[in-house]
C-alpha cells in the first residue's frame, strides 16, 4: 500500500492512495451528476421557448400548431422533473455510500 504525500499550505500529510482514488472517483461521479442536471434544464429551457414560440406566431393559428406548443411546455416541465428527481435520487445514493464506507473504515478500526 503506497502513501501519497498531498500538499496542503496549513497541512502537511501522507494519505492512503485508494483513499484519494475513491475520493477522486467520487467526486467525478458528482460533477457528472450536476452536469446532467445542467442539461435537462437546457434542454428544458430550449422546450420552453420553442413552445412559447409557438405559441406567439399569429399568422398561422392552426389548432395542430397550437397543440405543438403546449405540447412542447408540458415536455418541458417534464424534462425539468425528471431531471431533479434523477439528481436527487444519485445524490441520495452517492451520500448513502459515503456513510456506508465511513461506518466500515470506523468498525474496522475498532477492531
């Protein structure tokens, strides 16, 4: 088991270099998690003005046009649904895995 000395300008110490793979490995994991939250709220917002859009054009108010735009709202707060509900749910586990392992890292020092 290698150490790994990680400098720190108050504090100077020698981690274990799995523990800094799976804290590594964790973080990643976050970030791509708000990453995909951050694209179902694009992908909401381009639903929401297109629908809107659609909505405004005055020339043609054909009814099949006007269902296209609501349409695309009622899309558009499903996508914004899903979306959070999918992040809290990957946050949930992630922070339920990381009490997980702390339990495990503290029973087996105790031993």
């Amino acid at each position: 088991m290698r150490k790994v000395k990680l400098h720190n300008p108050f504090k100077t110490r020698l981690i274990d270099e799995k523990i800094i793979r799976e804290h590594l490995a964790l973080e990643r994991t976050k970030l791509a998690n708000e990453r995909t939250l951050l694209s179902y709220i694009r992908a909401s917002i381009y639903l929401l003005i297109s629908g809107l859009a659609l909505l405004q054009i005055k020339q043609y108010q054909g009814i099949s046009l006007m269902w296209v735009g609501y349409l695309a709202l009622f899309i558009c707060v499903l996508f914004l649904l899903v979306g959070v509900s999918r992040y809290i749910a990957l946050e949930r586990k992630l922070n339920k895995l990381l009490r997980d392992d702390n339990n495990d890292e503290d029973d087996s020092n105790k031993k």
